[in-house]
C-alpha cells in the first residue's frame, strides 16, 4: 500500500466519510480488557481517536509517512510508521509484544495487506482470552437519491478495471470472500461480513473531494485517463441536483470482528 495515497492524502483526510462512534463502543464491550489497542493502516488517524475513548493507549501504524504526517494528535495515541522492511518480531515488539493488544482495528485498509503474514501477527499480539480483531470497509456502494445512483452506477463501471490491487476483489464484493480466521464474536464473521452504513453530509463540491481520494481514480489518472472529465462531472451534477445543493449520502459498509480461535 506504500505511497498509494501519498499525492492525495489531504484530500483523503477532508473527504472520507467519519465511521460512527457506537462502533467503538460496540468493539470495546466484547473485549475483556481496555489497556491497549492497535489500529493497522491507520491513515490520518481516524479510527486510532475513536478507540482512545475506551482504551488506555492505542498504538497506530501505517506504511505512508505522509499520511501519517496528517495524524491526529492525542494523547492516549503513538503513530509510528512501519515500513515494509520491518519483520514479524520487530512489529509484534512495537506494537506492545506476544499477548499483549485486547483491540485490533483495520479501518478501511485490510484489503490492502499480506493477509497471511497480517494475521500471523495479529494472532501473535492478541491477548488470549478476550482480545478482538475488527477490519470494517466500504467500497463505491452508496445511496443518495435514485436518479443519482443511476448515474453513479454507471461512473462505477468506469472506475472498476483501474482498481489495480492485488485484493482489489475483497474490497469490491465487500469483504464477502475475505479470509478472516477468528472465531465468531456477533459482528460479522468469515463470509458473512455485518452489513452497516455510514451517512455523511456534504455539497457536491465535498462529494467531487471524496471521488477525486479513490485510488481508482488517481490510478487512472497516472495513465492519462481523466475519469472525472468536466463532461462526467456536470452529469454527476446535474444528478445530484447542482452544485449548491448539499445531500445525505448513505455508505453502505460491512464489517468483520472475531477472536484467536482455541
């Protein structure tokens, strides 16, 4: 994932939806513990201050220095940046060691990983019994009104094939094939991720940020294809009901949670 984001990351830190607070509150009730938390892919942060709420220190990682750079500052959360490079022992060590995490979060990110080399981690750090490993995601599915879905379906055809990641698919089907080897805790498990929503509210300026932070679309701008043209944007406008009109769009997200299975 290295870089990915890195030419687009203040538009990614000003457009990306806010994942809900009760989310938080729902994963700390499972775990039995609260001291420490670790947020993977954290970005700029987002999730790492949602879980602080109800954990003693949260530790936040992300390969991008530059996303991390726009990392929210707070106290209970420490950013550090974890490039490739680092081997399994040297993650687990700063992360908190064997056994030690009670939460651990991936916030629109897990797609991106070496899932098994991710998860040999994971199981590693979790604290037995009673730590909690969530990843939660959303993809292109959203609702704003009928008329702009329409239109918005189309764009999403448009943008598929420049979703170029090697797990591109599980963030496309929504997580529905993503492998996930924990136990079941009632939140989603392998196969039948929790299916959820996210609103936000913004003008259609705010909505243009949101689209132009797709890797998608920056992809396909890397290679001279302007996804968003000045033709496809005043459909989208126009869909959407001009450009002054602010509107609820519903993301539809999906999520997995589970334990180290005995």
């Amino acid at each position: 994932m290295s870089g990915v984001y890195d030419n687009q990351a203040d538009i990614y830190l000003d457009a990306r939806p806010t994942y809900p607070a009760d989310w938080y509150s729902k994963l700390a009730a499972l775990s039995h513990r609260h001291h420490l938390a670790w947020d993977a892919g954290t970005g700029n942060g987002q999730a790492a201050i949602g879980i602080a709420e109800h954990y003693d220190r949260v530790v936040a990682t992300d390969v991008s220095e530059t996303m991390l750079n726009l990392g929210k500052p707070h106290l209970k959360v420490t950013y550090h940046h974890t490039p490739p490079s680092m081997t399994d022992d040297e993650m687990v060590n700063l992360i908190g060691g064997e056994n030690s995490v009670d939460l651990i979060t991936v916030a629109t990110a897990v797609h991106w990983f070496d899932l098994p080399r991710f998860y040999a981690i994971a199981n590693r750090l979790l604290r037995k019994p009673g730590g909690i490993i969530a990843v939660w995601s959303y993809n292109t599915d959203m609702v704003v009104s009928p008329e702009f879905d329409s239109v918005m379906t189309r764009f999403n055809e448009k943008t598929t094939p420049y979703y170029k990641f090697p797990e591109c698919h599980y963030f496309l089907d929504g997580y529905k094939t993503l492998p996930f080897p924990f136990e079941n805790v009632g939140l989603g498990s392998e196969g039948k991720p929790m299916e959820l929503e996210m609103k936000k509210t913004v003008s259609f300026e705010g909505f243009l940020r949101m689209l132009r932070s797709w890797s998608a679309v920056g992809a396909a701008k890397d290679k001279g294809v302007d996804l968003l043209s000045e033709n496809v944007v005043k459909e989208l406008e126009t869909a959407w009901g001009g450009s002054e009109l602010v509107r609820t769009i519903v993301y539809k997200t999906f999520m997995l949670a589970g334990t180290v299975r005995n």
